[in-house]
C-alpha cells in the first residue's frame, strides 16, 4: 500500500503516473493546502492492487464511461472491469489492477468528489489571475481555452493557475479559485501563435494532438496560488473577427451546467453545494462568449485587450 | 378536492440575480425561472401548497391583482408540472 507524495506511485509491480494525465498527487497537495474550516475533515489517498470486491447493492447513480457509481454506507464507490474506488469524507482508497484511461478517469472523479467533502468544486476551465483577481476561461477540450489563457498570460503582470481544471470554494466568506496544477496542453495551431513558448512532448488529448507545456519552465515565478474569481470567459471557434458578447448570470449558469451534468446526480454527493458554487461564480462574475476568429492567433494580444476590459469594469 | 403541488424531489434550485435556474438531475432539464417563478419556488421549498395559497402569496409579494396573480400561478403550474419539476396530488 502507498501513498502518492510525488509524480509517480509504486503498487506492487505497478507505477502510477499521476503527473501528467491525472495530476493527482499535484492535486492533492494542492488540496491539502487550501484554506479549510475547523470542522473539515483530513484527506487521506491510498492506492493499493485490486483486490476482493464486496457487491454492493442499490441502484447506479453516475456511470463515468465503464464505471459504474454506487452508494455506499459512508460514501460511494466507482468500479470498472480494473478499478474500484471508495470515496469516503476522510479516505480516498484506489484501487487497480492496471494504469490507463479507467484508472484515470476514476481517480480524477475521485478527486473531484473527495474536494466536494472539503466544500471545494471542480470546474472544468482555465485560470489567470491579475491584480487578485482571476479569469475563468471554461468550456469542452478544443475550445479555445489553453489559447486565451496564454493570451492573458502575456501581461507580465498576469499569473497562472490553469489551462484545464480548477477548483472553486469559499475561504472566510468570499469565493476564491485554485488551480488544479498540471502541465499545459496546446495545440500546433496554438503554439505557433506564442512562438516564445517551447513545447515538450506530444500527447493526445481526446482528439486532439497536442503538446506539453511546462508552466513552470514558461512562466517562471508566475504560479498564483488563488485569486477571487471576477470575468467568466466562454470561447468557441468562430470565422468571423474575435467579438466578446456579454451574458446573463441565467446564460453563464448553463454554460457552467452543461459539462458539470455528469457529476450532477441524484445520490452522488455534494450536487447541492456544487450548484450553488456554480449559481455563485454566475452571480458574482462578468461574462462573456467569446468568439474566437482567425485574428486571436495572428493578433492574440487583441484577447488581452478585450478580456482585461471586462474585468476592469467590475472595479 | 384541491390538488396538492410539491417540488420534485430530484430537482434542485439555484438563485441568480432576478431569478434562478432549476435543475432536474435525472433529466438534466435545468428550467430558468424569473423573479416571480423563483418566489413560488421558494414557497413551494417550504412545503407543499395549491394554487390558491401560491396566488395569494403572489398577490402579496409583489402587489399584483388577485386575478393576475392567478393567471400567472396557473401558467407557471401548467409549465412545471408538464416538464416534471413538480408533483401534483389529491390534498
């Protein structure tokens, strides 16, 4: 048995890479370093060789691909063919008879929901912070999000949180996003649009082939530990000049709804408090679509321009 | 005999500014509701009433005629209980 403290984790004969495609032990140590009242229990992660599974009874609530959820008498617990996880408040166990997709998809649930226990909620977006104040960049893979962000991040005075997952929360009251550390992933395209960056390995991100960037290597000294989420920003590929279009907090709420429905599910934990964070960074933020036209990659300080602006009107 | 409106209990109600949103988390549906859907949410949130109780406390909340107020319950009763976001039952 073993707890991941770094990069990678040894099971048996086993290693676990939770860098880069799950960015669990990074998350992790994130997670354990967030502001948290008296009251919120410790986290505790542990992977171990599948073993002997106990059927549960009930009905699924949540199917992640392969994996099945179900509730248990303290918690839930997702299984696949190679993977049972058991959620609990206190304790996260993780167990594999493999490492590839199902594996990590089932630890980043894992991850998600345990965060949920400590009243911290993951969204699916990027995160730039400026002056305290961050710029959620959200929507599906192929979106624009890594583009904006990079885009942002040529301010000097901008830092980064994420190009993918971030969680958000309250500490003392006010809501606050953190970023889930990870390396950055672009595409060719995207790339050749900040040619000071330099790009590691290629990987595939669903679809989509692309290249890693280590922000700590192209962003040195620029990591923002957390800021008070102000713009929401909603990309999407357009043909027409890039054009920012304000949206209602009813129209921003569904934007943030639709790729969080999977884990929005009756008998799965902390759906409640997951909607009311997302009500409340629709509330609380300016937002915008964001259609990103040809010029965003030829002229992409004009997304700098433009998302700033927004920003600066909520002062 | 009145019939009885409660809310679903699957669904789940955000507030928004001038509003809120519900959301069926069997379905997925989410409904986006105005000022005044939001306020019979809330009353509804609080137990189950008819459409008599939900038109007075209309009338009262934002100063409307009774027979607005009715007009508007019995639409928005129509429109939630046809989406599944609320049960009916003999009271």
């Amino acid at each position: 048995m073993t707890e991941p403290s770094s990069g990678r984790s040894r099971v048996a004969t086993l290693t676990i890479d939770w860098s880069d495609e799950v960015g669990c032990a990074g998350a992790l140590d994130c997670l354990q370093r967030l502001p948290r009242s008296a009251s919120a229990p410790q986290l505790t992660w542990r992977v171990r060789p599948l073993g002997e599974r106990a059927p549960l009874e009930g009905p699924v609530v949540a199917r992640f691909g392969a994996l099945e959820a179900r509730a248990t008498d303290h918690g839930l617990r997702i299984d696949g063919p190679e993977t049972s996880v058991s959620i609990e408040p206190r304790h996260v166990s993780v167990g594999v008879a493999a490492c590839g997709r199902e594996q990590r998809v089932a630890a980043a649930v894992a991850l998600a929901l345990a965060a949920r226990a400590h009243g911290w909620h993951h969204v699916h977006a990027a995160g730039v912070e400026r002056r305290g104040r961050a710029w959620m960049i959200a929507g599906a893979s192929g979106a624009g999000k890594t583009t904006v962000a990079l885009a942002l991040l040529a301010a000097p005075d901008a830092r980064w949180l994420s190009d993918d997952a971030v969680v958000v929360g309250r500490a003392e009251g006010e809501l606050r996003v953190v970023g889930l550390p990870r390396a950055f992933h672009a595409t060719a395209t995207t790339l050749a649009s900040f040619p000071a960056l330099r790009a590691a390995e290629t990987v595939w991100d669903g679809p989509f082939e692309k290249r890693v960037i280590d922000p700590l290597v192209s962003f040195p000294g620029r990591q923002s530990l957390g800021a008070r989420p102000a713009v929401l920003v909603f990309p999407g590929i357009g043909a027409g000049p890039t054009r920012a279009r304000r949206l209602s907090p009813a129209d921003a709420f569904a934007r943030l709804l639709e790729p969080a429905a999977l884990s929005l599910v009756q008998g799965l934990p902390g759906s409640a408090g997951h909607l009311q964070v997302l009500g409340a960074l629709a509330s609380e933020c300016r937002s915008v679509a964001l259609d990103l036209g040809p010029d965003a990659l030829s002229t992409p300080q004009i997304l700098g321009d433009t998302l700033f602006d927004v920003g600066d009107e909520t002062v | 005999m009145t019939q009885v409106v409660r809310a679903a209990p699957r669904v789940l109600f955000t507030p928004l500014p001038d509003g809120g949103v519900l959301l069926d988390l069997e379905t997925k549906v989410y409904f986006t509701l105005n000022a005044t859907g939001a306020e019979l949410w809330s009353q509804l949130a609080r137990g189950p009433s008819d459409r008599v109780a939900l038109a007075a406390h209309l009338e009262r909340a934002f100063d409307v005629t009774a027979e607005r107020a009715r007009a508007d319950v019995d639409q928005w009763l129509v429109e939630l209980l046809r989406e599944g976001l609320l049960v009916e039952s003999a009271g």
